[in-house]
C-alpha cells in the first residue's frame, strides 16, 4: 500500500494553513469525467471539468446517494437518485430537493500527484 503524501499550503485568505494529502495520480481523472477517492473516512469526488479539477464530498446532501454515480455537465453534478444538482466550483445547491451544499475541497497537482484538502 502507498503512503499518503501530506503537504501544508499556507492559505492567504484564512490565514491558516491548509492540509492537502494525495490521494492519488492526476492521470487518473478523465477530461469531463470524476472518480472517487476515499481521503479519511470520507469519499472525495473529483471531478475534470475541461481540464480543470475540482473537489467535492461525494454524498448528495438529501438522501447520501452517490454523485459519481450521477451525470457531470459542465460544472454542474446532477445526483442520479432525486436530480439535485450542485456547482462542483462551490458545492452551492443549483436545484432541488438537496437544500444543503454539498463540502468543496481545494485539490492542487503537483508531477504527476494529485493533493485533496483533508
């Protein structure tokens, strides 16, 4: 098994410092695709939206369904069980029923490594 990578970025705009843990290879994420990263007991989705990633929690804030498993447009996840969507930029709501934004993460490349905010 791998060991994660830990790297601190210091965020300028909170003034703390930020964790970010690799989670695996950039190569990995498929342009206009997402994939799902286990990062300390909760999934990550990122997603490749015209060659820029984004990072998200994976769980639909209304009923915990799976948003990899559901249709990436653009910025715009739409989750497969109840058809809420959210911004992948933000995690912000775009549409109903979720009422909840779903957790963006920072997520950096760095080589080939791919590094998620814990």
């Amino acid at each position: 098994m791998r060991r994660s990578a830990v790297t601190k970025v210091r965020e300028h705009k909170l003034g703390g410092e930020v964790m970010l843990v690799r989670v695996g290879d950039a190569k990995d994420i498929v342009n206009n695709g997402m994939r799902v990263f286990e990062l300390a007991g909760t999934k990550v989705n990122v997603a490749n939206a015209s060659s820029d990633l984004y990072a998200f929690d994976d769980t639909c804030t209304h009923r915990g369904c799976s948003l990899a498993k559901g249709k990436l447009d653009g910025t715009t996840v739409t989750c497969p069980c109840h058809g809420s969507q959210f911004d992948i930029t933000s995690g912000a709501v775009l549409r109903g029923p979720a009422q909840q934004p779903v957790r963006s993460r920072r997520v950096q490349v760095e080589g080939e490594n791919l590094l998620v905010e814990s």
